[in-house]
C-alpha cells in the first residue's frame, strides 16, 4: 500500500516539485499541428496553452515560424493568448508591446519616440518543433534530449495520424489503465464481434494476427491473462498471455514508453503511441500517433471517426460525467459490459476520472494482474531520484544515443503455447519487412538487467 507522501511525490508535476522537475527533462505534446491550421485556426494560427501546470501561448508567425511564450505580457500582465498576429510576431493588444517566436520584444509603440525599452524586454520562450502531427515543446533548462527513432517518428507523414482528448483527471491514473492488460476483458468486453470490415481504427475490433478470432472474443473468453513485464531501453515491455488451449496462446505485447506514454497494437495493420500529458495536477490530455506500417492512414475516416465524440476547440468529451458517460443500463445487460457505447476511449475516460480528480492510492489494493503498475512506480520513483541527484533519467539522450532506441515492437496474435517468445518477435519482424518505410532494428531482444520483477 501506497503512503501519502508518496502518492504526492509521483502525481504532482506543478514548477518545483520532484516529479515536476523529471518532466520538464522532456519533449511534451503541446498541441495538435491540426489546431493551427486554416481548417481551424482559420487566419489566425494561435493557440492558448496550458502544460504542466504553466500558461503559455502557441502561435505561428506570418513566415511559418512556431513560436511558444509565457501567456502573461511581461507589461502589465495582460493575457497574449488574445494578440494580434502581425509585424512578425504577437502584439498585445492591451499597449501594443510585440513579441516574435523567440520572445524578443520587437515594439513598444506606446513608449516616447526613439524609447529603447524594448531592447531590454524579454518574454520567455520555449523550444517548441513538430514531429508526426504534434506540436512538442521543451520546457526545461539547458538543451532538450534527442528525439528517438520510434515507429511514430519514423514513419512518414502518409502513414501517421495524430489526435488527442481531454480528461479530468491526475495524468498518471490516466496513463496506468494503458499499462493495465487484465481490464481489457471487463472494461472493453463486448457481447457481439462486429465485422471486421467496420472495424478499422477502432480498438479491440479487428482479428489478431495468424487468426480469424476478433479481439473482442479472446477478450470476452479469456478474461484472466497472464502478465509478465520486462526492463527495456525505453521503458517496460509487457506480455499478455491468454491460453486458448495446450497448443495455443494469445500474446499480446504492449510497452510502457517513458515516462508517460504507452505503445500497443490497434490491428495487424496500425499501432498506437499514445501520450498522457499534465495540463496540471488534476487534468491532463491524451495525444496519440496512429502509426501504419502497410497503406497510407486515411486520415480523414479516422478524423471523422473520433470527432463524433470530441468537440472543438477544445478536444472536450461529448460524453462525461457531465452525462453519466451516456450510461444505458439496457445496453449493460445485452451489449457492453459498461453501458457506455462503443468508444474504449469513453471506458477508459469513466474509469480513471471515476477514481477522483488524484486517485488515493493509499486506500488501494494490487493484485498480481497489476504487475505493470507497480514496475512502473517504481521506474518512476528511480528516475524522480536520479533527476533530483543531477543525473540524466531513462530516454533523456543525445542524438546519437536516441537514433538507436527504435521500435517499440509491439502485437498481438494467436501462437504455439510452447514457444510464444520466438513467435512474438517473428510476428513484429515479418510485419515490419512487409512495411514501405520501417526499419527492422527494433527492440525485441532480452530485457535489460535488473528487470521488473
């Protein structure tokens, strides 16, 4: 059982705390490159942002330039999120003090002729660059890590889609459930399989691999998988292992990318990256990279598919607490083990805000089907403890370093009982051979030493 102390020490990431500190060592999501496009930023590419527990603005410049600056006019205080884009940069529109991308003060037209105080004004600006859909941004101090070679990377732009949605919650409940194989028998079961020709971009829709038996059935059948996890370069590596029979197993590989992100299979076809990024200390958005490695993405059905449950511009759920999650206890008993319609995304949104606005873990009991939430605490605790002693946590790395971490592998499929280790990796190599763009040096050797338990 969790103290308090510690639950503080692991939830909270505002400017000064511990976890705070491990956090601003990387790249977070920032917004969408979507949010400041003409389809919906119309002439106007700016953006209000809020990113672990600090205000910012996001804008782009009349040359293409992204810029990212504390929202707080360094004048008087006055919010920039309302500038005027124009002259090169974001103007105030409270004094007219103008700011480029770098947060130079460029004009201070309001001061006396020939005035020079803006040569010594400087707004705060970050790092900020995009990368398969995102907008990142760096908010630490000193140089920003190298990016690593993953998949969502790697890939071009026509094989990556890149989303994200809102949740009232602490970020690290909400990326837990990721890294919870066991609830995806309960929490996502469905009653019927659906065709496999509805089910592209949907989770737990479509077959597993060398298999014509949907997810929705290996789910539903074999509800108590067994769970291995794994150190590896990039975080955890964890194994679902559901027997069918003596001859045949359902793995499922998925893996904890640090430190706060997760990467599984949507289908045979697609893989999904997914990051849970603190807005603050009780909110927090999901972004995810679709990655495919056979067609292109049809980015506009997958569009279509997740803003029939999101509004802009915000990314809100449509459904929420705010609904009862569109609860409907006749579809509990006959369809869905939640009630909750057909988004895993509304499940898993029910789920952790359902567990508070920051889950007291004081008051929680684990089990063994919880194996890769207690390996990731505790990679979390060592890496909050080597930021604060001044060394670099995991995936903080330079550009040659970061050109190795690939991957992660990740799948799932039916495979011999005997034998399911060699199967998993035959079944990311072959897919990752067939693929137009991907490199077949992704991690799926032996777990690094002193491995989770």
């Amino acid at each position: 059982m969790m103290s308090a102390e510690q639950n503080e020490l692991i939830t909270r990431i505002g400017a000064g705390t511990p976890c705070g500190a491990l956090m601003r060592r990387y790249w977070q999501p920032a917004a969408l490159a979507d949010e400041l496009s003409p389809a919906q930023a119309g002439d106007r590419p700016v953006r209000a942002v809020r990113l672990l527990g600090q205000d910012l603005v996001l804008f782009r410049d009349e040359a293409g330039r992204l810029g990212l600056i504390d929202r707080d006019c360094p004048h008087r205080g006055a919010d920039l999120a309302f500038g005027r884009l124009e002259d090169g940069g974001l103007r105030c529109p409270f004094h007219g003090w103008l700011f480029d991308a770098d947060g130079r003060c460029l004009e201070t037209p309001a001061e006396p002729e020939g005035s020079r105080l803006c040569t010594r004004i400087r707004q705060r600006a970050y790092p900020v660059v995009e990368r398969s859909g995102i907008v990142w941004a760096y908010l630490g101090e000193g140089e920003p890590p190298a990016f690593p070679a993953l998949d969502c990377f790697a890939a071009p732009d026509s094989h990556v889609f890149a989303f994200k949605g809102l949740i009232d919650c602490n970020w690290l409940q909400a990326l837990e459930v990721g890294i919870d194989p066991a609830h995806a028998s309960f929490l996502h079961r469905f009653e019927d399989d659906g065709e496999e020709s509805e089910s592209y971009g949907k989770q737990f829709r479509a077959t597993s691999a060398d298999s014509d038996m949907p997810m929705t059935r290996v789910l539903r059948e074999f509800p108590r998988p067994r769970i291995e996890v794994e150190r590896t370069e990039s975080g955890l590596r964890l194994f679902a292992l559901r027997r069918l029979s003596d001859l045949h197993t359902h793995v499922r590989v998925t893996n904890q990318l640090f430190p706060h992100a997760f990467v599984i299979p949507l289908s045979q076809e697609m893989t999904i990256t997914q990051w849970h990024v603190p807005i603050d200390d009780t909110s927090c958005y999901w972004y995810a990279i679709f990655t495919s490695f056979r067609a292109p993405v049809d980015k506009d059905r997958m569009r279509e598919q997740r803003l029939a449950l999101y509004s802009l511009p915000d990314y809100r759920p449509k459904v929420g607490r705010f609904n009862d999650y569109g609860f409907n206890p006749y579809e509990q008993k006959h369809r869905t083990y939640t009630g909750m319609g057909e988004d895993i995304n509304v499940h898993d949104q029910w789920a952790v805000e359902s567990q508070g606005a920051v889950q007291d873990r004081t008051r929680e009991h684990l089990g063994q089907s919880d194996k890769g939430i207690i390996a990731y605490r505790k990679l979390l605790v060592a890496a909050i403890e080597a930021n604060a002693r001044g060394e670099a946590p995991l995936l903080v790395l330079d550009a040659a370093a970061a050109a190795e971490v690939r991957g992660p592998a990740t799948m799932d499929g039916i495979g011999p009982t005997e034998g399911w280790e060699q199967y998993w990796r035959a079944v990311d190599r072959r897919r990752r051979e067939g693929a137009p763009w991907a490199s077949t040096g992704a991690s799926t050797g032996a777990p690094i030493l002193g491995a989770a338990e």
